[in-house]
C-alpha cells in the first residue's frame, strides 16, 4: 500500500513539472483550428510578401479596405495605439485590402500613412485576396453595382505568433489592453 501512495505521488509531482502549462489569453484561441495562414500578396512599395517574411515578429491582420467608412479606421486606429506600445521591433501590422480593384499599392500607401508608416498594406490578385480571406474565415461580400459599390466583411483582429502559427482572433471592439497583453505573452 505504501509503495503505491509514494507512485501517487511521484506520478503527481511530475506531472505538476510539465512545461505544457496552458497560457490564458484574453483573444480567442484559436490554434487547433490550424488556419494556414500563408499567403503571397504584394504590398504597397511593389514588394511580394508572403506569411514567413515575418518570421520572428508577432504580427496583426486585419482585413478591410481604404473606402470603409467606419469599422476600418476604426480600427487601425486602435492598432496604432497597440503598436506604440509594443517593442516595434517584434511585432508587425498587416492590413489586407478586401477591395484589390480599388485598392491599388499606392492607395494603400496614401491610406496607411495616415495611421503609421510602419504599417504593411497587402494587395493582390483578386483570386489570391479571396483565397486569404477563405483561409482566414473571413467573409467578404461585394454589395451594389458599378463604382458606388462597397464590401460587406468581417472585423477580426488575427494575432500570428513568432513562428507564423496562426493563434488569436479578436472581435471588433475588442479591449486593446487584452490584446496588448496578449501580444506581449507571444513575444516573451
């Protein structure tokens, strides 16, 4: 009897040294979902970019496009904020364009230098944009006709960790000291 309470215990006392211990975040976890976050788009200074291009940074997505009238400046607002408080050195921003015909480079550049110059525009084929937004579960509609028309679309907030895993998703109007946090557990 003794020798089974003392392999109770030895059982207990090495699972209590597991380094497996869960972190808390305050986004949705969201990593056995297993998105591929990988794409192949071109930003706004004419450079192909693709997911691994960030190897080594936390980096945001979020998708929207330069016509929005409200939820996207909104919250690139709120991401310039998070970035000014984050070490710019690991952590990146990436706005992806659900509007490729409209949303050439150079008007991505003019619109993303109104929030911060560090922020990365990404544009492309209207194929490629929408495979991104398939991978990333983001729905997109084209609502209207001819040049008045605009994007029905999602509004999360995704969080990719160092490695390119694709790990948190944050609803629109989400408390940006959740995801500052957050963004600061991943770097550490």
């Amino acid at each position: 009897m003794k020798k089974f309470l003392y392999l109770i215990l030895l059982a207990l006392l090495l699972c209590s040294c597991s380094d497996d211990e869960k972190i808390n975040f305050h986004g949705s976890d969201i990593t056995k979902a297993k998105i591929n976050g990988n794409f192949n788009l071109i930003d706004q200074n004419g450079i192909e970019r693709e997911l691994s291009d960030f190897n080594g940074d936390v980096v945001a997505i979020f998708f929207g496009f330069t016509n929005c009238p409200d939820v996207c400046p909104t919250t690139l607002i709120e991401l310039k904020e998070i970035y000014k408080k984050i070490d710019s050195g690991k952590f990146q921003v990436l706005f992806v364009t659900l509007d490729p015909e409209r949303d050439s480079k150079e008007v991505l550049k003019e619109y993303l230098s109104s929030f911060d110059k560090a922020f990365i525009g990404l544009t492309g084929s209207s194929e490629n944009i929408v495979k991104m937004a398939q991978q990333y579960k983001v729905y997109r509609e084209k609502v209207g006709e001819g040049e008045r028309y605009t994007i029905d679309h999602g509004s999360a907030i995704y969080l990719i960790d160092q490695l390119g895993a694709v790990r948190l998703r944050y609803p629109y109007g989400f408390k940006i000291e959740g995801i500052i946090e957050d963004i600061r557990k991943l770097i550490d």
